[in-house]
C-alpha cells in the first residue's frame, strides 16, 4: 500500500440504495403485518390454501430484501498512483479482487449504449476493463471526466523552477 501523498485521483464507487437499514426494516415489518393480516382474513373465511401462498409471498420478500442489503455491500476503489491505476473491487460476501493498470498509456472511454447506461471504460495494451458498473450515465460521465484529467495531469507535470521566473 502506498502512502496518501503518492495517491494522485482517489474515488470510492458505492450502491446506491434509497433505504437505510432501519427504514428497510421498518417497511419489511409494514409489509409482514399487511400482507399477514389480508392471509389471516382469507385463512379464518376459510380459504386456507390463499395462507399459503401469503406465507411464500412474505419468505419470498424477506430473501429479497437480505439479497438487496447485501448486494448494497459491495464496493470499487480507484487509485491512481505514479506506479499505475489500481481497481479494487471487493464483492458482496467481502471478496477482493485487485486489477492495476500501467497509466501512462492508459485511457478513458465511455462507451454508449442505445437504451441503457454507457459503459466507462479503461483501455490500455490489451486491456479493456469496465469499471462503475453501479453509477448512473451522469455520475459516469462525471468520473470520466475526473478521471481523464487526473491522467493528463500525470503525463503532462506542471514544473515550476523558481530560477526562470521573473
């Protein structure tokens, strides 16, 4: 790991989820008392098979909803660095998987798509790797831009050599 003042364009990539663990909750819990009371109803007229299917209905929601909450777990990190762009990608189940890309030749892309999101890209030599895959087409174009001027920056220093000014 390098240290901070080697880190030239830091950009943490997050799910984005409209719902905090508590509010999920909270609608989990709303959903389990009406959805067990319009069962209850059905089961207690005597419609005993409509039971069943609220109680598939609720299993069904509950699993969703742990499948959404750990999905929301999973992360990207861009660093770039002088010794290259590291993509750290670590997974809903904690898993990492670590990618660097030499920058001096590296370039950035997005690549549009007719109907869906585009996909930014990082090209380099052989490499094609897509990266923010959970950002809207805003928040990419955004990155992008941030990105690519983080390179220019890099291949393009600003020398300042006090002895040639005047």
């Amino acid at each position: 790991m390098q240290s901070a003042e080697g880190i030239l364009f830091e950009a943490v990539i997050t799910p984005y989820r409209s719902l905090t663990l508590r509010a999920l909750r909270r609608l989990l819990v709303a959903i389990c008392l009406l959805c067990g009371a319009s069962g209850a109803l059905f089961v207690w007229l005597g419609a005993w098979p409509v039971g069943i299917f609220t109680l598939v209905e609720l299993l069904l929601a509950g699993w969703l909803f742990h499948l959404n909450v750990r999905a929301a777990r999973a992360s990207e990190l861009l660093l770039l660095s002088p010794h290259g762009l590291r993509v750290v990608r670590t997974g809903p189940d904690g898993r990492r998987r670590e990618v660097v890309l030499p920058p001096a030749w590296l370039n950035v892309a997005l690549e549009e798509r007719p109907g869906r999101v585009p996909a930014l890209l990082l090209v380099a030599h052989g490499w094609r790797e897509e990266v923010a895959q959970s950002l809207g087409a805003a928040e990419k174009r955004d990155l992008a831009g941030a990105l690519g001027q983080a390179l220019h920056a890099w291949r393009h220093p600003v020398f300042d050599n006090p002895q040639l000014r005047e």
